[in-house]
C-alpha cells in the first residue's frame, strides 16, 4: 500500500494491470526528486542541457514534431446524455470512450515506469482548492507538474483527508496522432489522455482538470472556473484593485498578468497572481473572489524580450523548461522576437541560419517555470481566501472592429459581450491561423459542458449579488495598413486605470448601443505616441459593422437551439434595437 485512501490504491492498481509498467514511482514533489528526474531526462536525451552560466538550470525539450499544440478535434467530453457536451465540444457515450481508450491503453506503458503523481490545484490550505492524481510515463510531465502546481505529498494527504481527486491517466502512447484523445468523463471527475506529451494536452491539472472538469464542477456548486488571468494593480495611492481577464491562447494573458508600468505612470505597481486559470468563488457580500489553481506558468516564448515583456523575460532566465525553441552558437535558448544571440539550430534541432526564411522557433514554443520565478509575483497568490476581483474583462485578437476598450451595460449585459467574443485562431491549437471564430469567454476549447448551460450559470449570479464585478471588453489588435493602432504590453495600463476609474465612478463615459466607451481625455496618453486620428479610430464604433457582427453572432448562438437561455437572446436583440435607432 502507497496510500491510505483505498480508491486511490484501487485505481492505481487497475490503471497498472491495464498498462502493465515495469516500474511504479509515487512522486513526492520535493527537489531532490525533481533533480532526479531531470537527471535521468538529460541521461536519456528527453532534456538537453542549456548555457549553464547565463541560463542556470535551464533545459530545452524538443517535442515529437506533430506534438506542438492542443488538438481540438481529437479533445472529448463524455458525458452521459450527448446535450451536456453541446455543439461546443466533441462528444462520445461515455462506455464506447473508454472501450476505446481501454484499447489504447494495454500495455502502453510495458518496459516503462509509471508515475503516479497526486497535485492540489490551488493553494493546499484553501476551501477552495481540488485535487487529483495524475499518473503518466511521462517523465517530462513529472517535471512539468513539478513547477506547474503544488504535488507530491501534501497533496497526497490532503487527498487522504478529503478522499476526493480527479482521477487522470496519461500516456504519451506511440505519439500517432491517429491513436491520440484527450477525453473527459465529467460525470465520473475522469481524465483519460494518450498519444500527446504537449502541455496542454498532457497535463492533466492546467486545462483538462483546472478548465473542464473544474468548470463541470463550478456548474454544480455555483462557482466559475475560468480562462483567466488575475492581475494585481496597485496605483500611487496604494490603493489595490484585482482584475481577472479572459482571452484566447496567445492573446496575451501572460504579457497583462506581467505588465511593466510606462515611464509616466509613476508609483503603479504591478503584480501576477495568475496568468491563465481562475476560479471564483462568491462570499456573503456577493463579491467574487478569485483563486489561481496553478503554482506555475507555461507560458508563450516567441515576442518575449526585455522590451515587451521585462518580468517574462527575467522569469525565464533560470529554472525554467523550454520546449521547442531555438539554440544560438553560445548554447541559449532562442526565438523569434529574442534581441540578442546568433540562433544556429532550429526546435527540430536542423541547421539554422537567420537568413532562413523559416522560423527558428515553433511559433507555439513554451517556457516552464514556477510562478515563484516572477519578480513580479503576488504572495496573495497563495493566500487561501484568494483576492477580491473588481473588474471581469474579456477580449479577442480582432484586427477590426472591436473597440480599444468598452464597458457592458450591467452584469447581464456583460454575460452577452463575454457569449459574444471572436477572436483570430493562434498557433496554441493545431489548425488554421488567424481566422475569427467564436470564442465565448475565451473558453470555446476548454468547457466542460455545453455553452447554453454555461451562459444561464452566468446569468444567474445577477440574481445572487449586487456586487459583482463590472464587466469590459477590450482589444488591443485592431489593425490598419500600417499596423498596429495601439502598442499594447505595458501600455495596457492606460486602458486599466480607465477600467479602475469606472469601477470606482469616477470618471463618465460615452453611451453607445454596444457599451460605454471611454471619453477620448479619459485615456491617459501622457508620453505615448498615439495619433488622434487612431486614437478616434480605436474608440469609435461604427453601427452598420456592428449590426453585421450582432447577425454573425446570432446565428452562432441559433447552433445552441431550444437550450439556450432567453435572456441571450433579450440582451442580444436589446443591442440590435439601439443599433437600428
Ligand atoms: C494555454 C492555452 O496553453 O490556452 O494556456 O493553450
Ligand atoms: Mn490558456
């Protein structure tokens, strides 16, 4: 017996007589195992060793070449009645999904350890924190979980006290992506992954437990799990304001967590308690109150430099897992958007020359590290009551349309802009790049239920609080011939202190049938170079492109049929109307 807790041993021993290991290691989470295993992984070539001196601690992993994103056609929810998926996600009978993956999973993992690994997503004194057990033959999910959330055995304990935790098991398989599923038995608080060792795919905490099965769960006891980062912004007044905002893979998530101050925003500070995950939870008082569930990042290397992103960049100078970058003739890490180095090898680890008119870094490379890492690091992010949220933001990569920054009229309103979000596709997930789809709360690949429910869960917090959050909808990519209209990263700030100006009503704004938006001397733009004309161009909106974008959206909403919640619809056609006027 490795445990107290009997289901845990049970499964254990079940998972092993099906993928018959030669080997089965509990994980303790401490160094000394993380520096064993990433030892072994540099024996057997899974890690290669980067500059020491400038780079301590730093290994570059290069992945499978088809194994670079998330796979969303092949990502499942299985769920008994097809409808509780809904049109969002892939859908399989729960019976036929595990008849399936039982097949894959014999003897996947003979002549391998296997590694059972129990994590505490979220800080492991909080109420408000889930566990689970990860086991996989992957020795780079070990490590990564390692920094990604809090394992070993705490968090076996707290299992053995609760003795409730997702249950996820994971293989890297043979790596065909014709034998690769990221499926998702909500009903049964299972993960079952095989065929991918990407982040994203494979462990298992971040999206599979954090996002779709968290969300399943926040659905049942009133709570959100979301595709949000949690910002601390503190202004000269010390005055703290927490912000959780929620965009699409590689829109920036990890940049507004980290945002560096501009020059002329003296006394602001700025500080991560997450970039990718919160859960909200709501007090008495009906405020929301939100925890990271992740004690790391994984975050998007390319466009990462002293510049763009200084705390990013000095995060990933140590103890960090880069994964399918580039390396320069003095053995750093290198990638597209990096100033300085002379990159000679590519993430397949082919010749590289400059001159080369690909990328020497796969547009989707990554970095591991733990949050600690982050001179920009909260301590409230392990604080077990989380931080009280004042704004709820959402946004999308639109190169037209979509204003700098608008504000919904009331919460039910907001629950519209959120439903409504389009983004440009990235190269986070396999597939096209750069075509607007549907992203309703930036959670298009990660709910764990279907849409429709998901929005009435939404709508039903107006009736529980008069203090929610205020809700906003930013861009910072719209677009004309010569690029750019707003230089984003740190000057994002300024679009922040009008969203903490609102909150706390100071300042008006501009009525307009899609939201408030701001009164042009309402941004601040003391020492940034911004031309009226873009300025006027970023915070107008033009009704005629509007009532195109309200049509593109209702029939996107028309795919959730009989199940979605009225009030969509009212919110939606209270729009319209206002644009007609
Ligand atoms: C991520 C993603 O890795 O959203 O966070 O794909
Ligand atoms: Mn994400």
């Amino acid at each position: 017996m490795n445990t107290k807790n009997k289901e845990l041993q049970t499964w254990v021993d079940e998972v092993a007589t099906l993928t018959n290991p030669s080997e089965i290691y509990w994980c303790d989470g401490s160094n000394q195992e993380f520096q064993n295993i990433t030892a072994q992984m540099l024996e057997s070539g899974d890690l290669l060793k980067l500059n020491q001196e400038t780079f301590p601690n730093c290994y570059l992993h290069r992945s499978d070449q088809r194994d670079v994103a998330r796979v969303e056609h092949l990502t499942f929810i299985c769920t008994s009645d097809r409808d509780d998926a809904g049109p969002n996600n892939n859908w399989m009978e729960p019976d036929e999904a595990h008849r399936k993956l039982d097949e894959l999973f014999r003897n996947c993992m003979s002549g391998k350890t296997m590694y059972i690994i129990p994590y505490c997503m979220g800080p492991i004194d909080s109420v408000y924190s889930r566990c689970g057990v990860e086991v996989t033959d992957s020795p780079y999910v070990v490590a990564n979980m390692f920094l990604m959330t809090r394992m070993g055995t705490k968090a076996l304990e707290r299992i053995e006290a609760e003795n409730q935790f997702v249950k996820g098991m994971h293989s890297i398989g043979d790596l065909n992506p014709d034998r690769r599923f990221i499926m998702h038995f909500p009903e049964e608080l299972t993960i079952r992954s095989i065929g991918s060792g990407y982040g994203g795919n494979a462990l298992l905490g971040k999206k599979c437990h954090a996002l779709r099965i968290a969300s399943w769960q926040a659905l049942k006891e009133n709570w959100l799990a979301e595709h949000m980062l949690i910002v601390e912004i503190e202004n000269p007044q010390q005055e703290k304001f927490y912000i959780a905002a929620a965009f699409p893979s590689a829109c920036g998530k990890t940049n507004l967590a980290m945002l560096i101050p501009p020059d002329t925003f003296k006394g602001w500070k700025v500080r991560t308690i997450g970039d990718d995950i919160a859960w909200l939870h709501m007090d008495e008082d009906g405020r929301f109150w939100a925890i990271n569930p992740e004690a790391g990042y994984f975050g998007v290397v390319p466009g990462t430099n002293q510049e763009t992103n200084k705390n990013a960049y000095e995060t990933l100078q140590s103890n960090a897992i880069y994964t399918n970058v580039g390396i320069t003739d003095t053995n750093e890490p290198w990638w597209e958007g990096k100033l300085e180095g002379k990159p000679i090898k590519d993430w397949k680890g082919d010749d590289y020359s400059s001159t080369d008119n690909h990328n020497c870094a796969h547009p989707n490379s990554r970095f591991t590290v733990s949050a600690k890492n982050n001179p920009g690091y909260s301590d409230l992010a392990d604080s077990p009551s989380g931080v009280p949220i004042c704004a709820i933001i959402f946004g999308g990569r639109r190169s037209e349309l979509a204003p700098l920054v608008y504000e919904a009229k009331d919460w039910n309103h907001g629950v519209l802009v959120g439903a409504s979000v389009g983004s440009e596709t990235t190269a986070a997930a396999s597939g096209d790049i750069g075509v607007v789809r549907r992203d309703p709360m930036a959670m298009k690949p990660f709910c764990g239920y279907n849409f429709a429910d998901y929005w009435r869960h939404w709508f039903a917090f107006s009736k529980q609080s008069n203090n929610l959050p205020k809700i906003f909808h930013v861009n910072w990519f719209r677009k004309n011939d010569q690029g750019f209209l707003w230089p984003g990263f740190g000057e994002n700030l300024r679009v922040l202190d009008w969203i903490i100006q609102r909150c706390q009503n100071k300042i008006d704004a501009k009525e307009t049938p899609i939201g408030y938006v701001p009164m042009k001397e309402d941004i601040n733009t003391s020492g940034l170079n911004i031309s009226d004309e873009n300025l006027n161009a970023l915070l107008t909106i033009e009704p005629d492109q509007w009532l195109i974008e309200m049509n593109a959206i209702k029939e996107y909403f028309n795919e959730f049929g009989k199940r979605l919640p009225n009030q969509l619809l009212n919110e939606h056609a209270k729009v319209v109307d206002s644009l007609n006027k």
